[in-house]
C-alpha cells in the first residue's frame, strides 16, 4: 500500500510542466524539443491557464500540424484557432480533422467562411465541400476523409506502396479499404494483415468483404444502435452509389453514442435536445417552455378529475395519505416501459407480431410486479392503520384491500400505457422519446387517481358504507 501510495505521489503533472516550460527563458529550439516530447492531451490542458500571448508564442513553436492534433484534445478548439491569422487558419485547417474543420467553419460568418474557403487548395476544399453537405444528424456530418483506400488487385508491395504515399497525408492507417476500378467498396484490410502477409499472398485472400458500413445520408439516430456492436477502429461510409467517401473514427462513434444517449435523456425530460451551460436564456425557454404548457393543461385535466372525487375525501380523509404511494409507484413502473420499448424501438425492422408480444410482455411483468407489490402494501397498511391510527381490524384490511388493489390495477395500466402510447407515436411519425416521457407521467397521474378513488367510492363507500 505504501508503495502504491509513493507512486501516486511521485506522479509528474505533466501539464504543469508544460505550463512551466512555456513560460520559461529556454530558446526556441529546445523549448519545442521539450514541447513535442509530452502527449497532445498535456498540452492540451494547459491552453486554458495561458494569457493569449503566451498562447501566441505556444502556436509558432509547436507548427500548424502538431498544433493541429493538440487542439483535438479541446473542447473550445473554435476560440483557438478563431486567434490566428487568416492564412496560419487556413494552414492548420488542412491538418485538422475534416469534421472539425467544418465545425469551425460553420461557426463563422459567411463572409469570413467565405474568404477562409478562397484561399484552401482545391483538394482541401472539396473534402470539406462534401462533410458540409450533410446535416449534423446524418453520417456524412460526422465522417472524415481521413483514411487509406487502396485498389483491388493490387499485390501486397503494390498495397504497402500505396499506403506509404497516402500515409504522409492521412494517419488513419490501422485499416485500408479496398475499392474497385469505379470506387466501389469493396472490403477492408487490417493494417497488420497486410504486414505479415507474403509477397505472393493475394490481397484477396487477406480483405474481409463482409466488412461493416454505413451510407452518408442515414439519420445518426436510426443506425447507432447497429453501430454500438462493431468494435472496428473505423466504420467506412458510402455515398449512394455505394462508393468510399470517408469514415466514422473510433473517437467519432464513441462521440455519437454519448450524444446520443444524452439527447434521448434530454428528450425523456421534454426537450428538444440536450441543453449546453452555454445556452442562452431565450432558447432554453423555447425548448421547455412549449412542453410545460401543454403539460399545465394535462395537470389540470388530472386535478379536476382529483376535484370529482371531492366527497370521497370528505368521507373518508385517511385514503389521502395513500395517494402518493398509487402515484409513485405507477409513474415508477410506467418510466420503465418507457425506458425499455424505446430501446427496443431502435430497431427499425421489427415486425408487428414482435411489438404485440413486447405489449404482452410488459403487461405480464406489470402484473407479477403489481401483485408482490400489493401484498407487501395490504401488510403494511394494514399493521399502520392498526398500530398506529387505532382503527379496527375489518376496517383496517377495507383500507389496504383498496390500496393494495388499486396499486396493481394502476402498475398493469402504467406498464400498458408505457409501452403503448411510444407505439403510437413511432407509428404517427413522431419521435417516442421527445413525445412520450412527459405525457405518459401524466396519463399514469390520471389512470392512478381514477383508479384508486374511484375503487374507494365503489367499495368502501358504496359496497361497505363507510
């Protein structure tokens, strides 16, 4: 354990010693020696703790390349490179990874996009030309023209060659895609495959064909489920004539996935989309403000519905004190068919006899939920209003007969509507996680209250004369 502890202590902070090493009287030369000897990442981290000339001084030494693959590590990259001067821009464009070289383009005007764009050689600037005709929900927005592609046919030295010369300008070399004589894919070779492979080894016998992909224009949404399943380093991406035009990095999917997980949670909670610290006051309104109105009026369709049932109260005021325990439990349960229909909802092919049985599923677990979960409630009520309120054993087990009942009828409608009303809206063409998260805690509201005080005025009051 000392040890261990000794170790943690000793631990340089790197990004300190690059910090230092800036700031320090060391010439030009050996300052960018020291530089280039820490990982992108610790230089990275130190941009923020610099003054902008200090920072100035940090651009020049390190060159537009190494800069380049420094300012991956960071997050405001766009305030960065917004400092330099148009033609050094222009430079460290050339070396930055196409998707983000389009985020900073997009985030200027048009005029200053403009004159940026003029001064870009013609290759570089149909490569970001073709990231910047796709949307940000489509592939194509987020793929990079960062790749190796070699022809079918070749010999391995002719495939080692090609990736030589190609490699200078693109780094993303742990696999090469093949193509044909047209551009159309047609496999992909790993990296290591190829190195080990002899001389006389057709490449045919080394590319796997049945390779992943995706097309340029698919929704982000509608293919990161397929996605999550492949661990490849990199996704090719086809245009529709199903020929190579770039590919989803490793870092780019793990990017799409967190993104998209924290949109589906922002969208649970009746968001459009997930909100940055950023944000200004007015967009945020624009997001939530819509969903709270129309949920206002739902919450006063379930109060006038609680009002109706206002000499059920009066009589018997005790069942009050239940309500939350209806309310919760079937919210609870509804969340979780929520949860688990829009997960299965990702998948685009699944049929019509497969969505009745996830119905029946989640109704069958409703109730075995509902039932276990009722007689712990008609025990513990019963033992409450017994001990506790003095009330006598008959009229005790009428109280907690209800509840009890009234939970499992509300936790098998709750699993209903869960599972249901996402259905619906898949159907309608309208997103199920944007549209359902808020209106099914509702309707789960609605069905809770009429269900329990309706069970209440039926039997106790009614059947048994309370």
């Amino acid at each position: 354990m000392n040890n261990k502890e000794n170790l943690i202590q000793v631990r340089p902070d790197y990004a300190l010693e690059v910090l230092n090493l800036i700031k320090g009287s060391l010439s030009p030369k050996l300052m960018k020696e020291k530089l280039l000897s820490y990982h992108e990442s610790d230089i990275a981290d130190c941009l923020k703790y610099l003054k902008k000339d200090d920072r100035f001084r940090l651009y020049s030494l390190l060159g537009m390349q190494n800069l380049a693959n420094v300012l991956e590590h960071v997050d405001e990259r766009n305030t960065y490179i917004g400092e330099l001067q148009i033609k050094k821009q222009e430079e460290l464009l050339n070396y930055l990874d196409s998707t983000l070289a389009v985020d900073y383009l997009k985030s200027l005007s048009k005029n200053e996009r403009n004159v940026l764009i003029e001064i870009m050689d013609e290759k570089r600037r149909s490569e970001l030309s073709l990231v910047n005709s796709f949307d940000e929900d489509e592939i194509g927005g987020r793929m990079t023209t960062n790749y190796i592609q070699i022809k079918e046919g070749f010999s391995v030295e002719e495939a080692m060659s090609s990736l030589i010369k190609q490699a200078a300008e693109n780094d993303n070399i742990s696999t090469i895609y093949v193509v044909d004589c047209d551009g159309l894919f047609e496999g992909a070779i790993d990296l290591k495959n190829l190195i080990i492979a002899r001389k006389t080894t057709p490449l045919s016998e080394i590319t796997v064909t049945s390779y992943p992909y995706v097309y340029a224009t698919e929704l982000i949404e509608d293919c990161i489920e397929r996605l999550k399943d492949y661990r490849e380093d990199s996704i090719p991406v086809l245009n529709q004539d199903n020929k190579l035009c770039g590919v989803l990095t490793g870092q780019e999917l793990s990017t799409m996935i967190s993104d998209e997980l924290g949109d589906d949670y922002a969208k649970l909670a009746g968001l459009a989309a997930e909100e940055e610290l950023t944000e200004p006051l007015k967009m945020s309104l624009k997001k939530r403000l819509p969903w709270l109105v129309i949920l206002l009026g739902l919450g006063l369709g379930v109060s006038t519905v609680v009002g109706a049932f206002e000499h059920v109260v009066a009589h018997l005021t005790i069942i009050v004190s239940f309500q939350s325990l209806i309310l919760d439990m079937a919210g609870n349960v509804g969340t979780q068919s929520l949860a688990v229909t829009i997960r299965v909802l990702m998948d685009e092919k699944l049929s019509f006899k497969q969505k009745i049985s996830l119905i029946f599923k989640e109704l069958k677990i409703g109730f075995a939920n509902g039932f276990l979960l009722s007689i712990i409630t008609l025990c513990l009520i019963t033992g409450y209003l017994i001990l506790l309120k003095g009330q006598s054993v008959i009229t005790a087990l009428l109280y907690s007969s209800c509840t009890a009942i009234s939970l499992i009828i509300a936790i098998v409608l709750s699993s209903f509507t869960g599972t249901v009303v996402p259905l619906i809206f898949k159907k309608l063409k309208i997103d199920p996680a944007v549209a359902s998260g808020p209106l099914i805690t509702t309707i789960n509201d609605l069905v809770a209250i009429v269900t329990y005080y309706g069970l209440a005025w039926f039997f106790l009051i009614g059947v048994f004369h309370l």
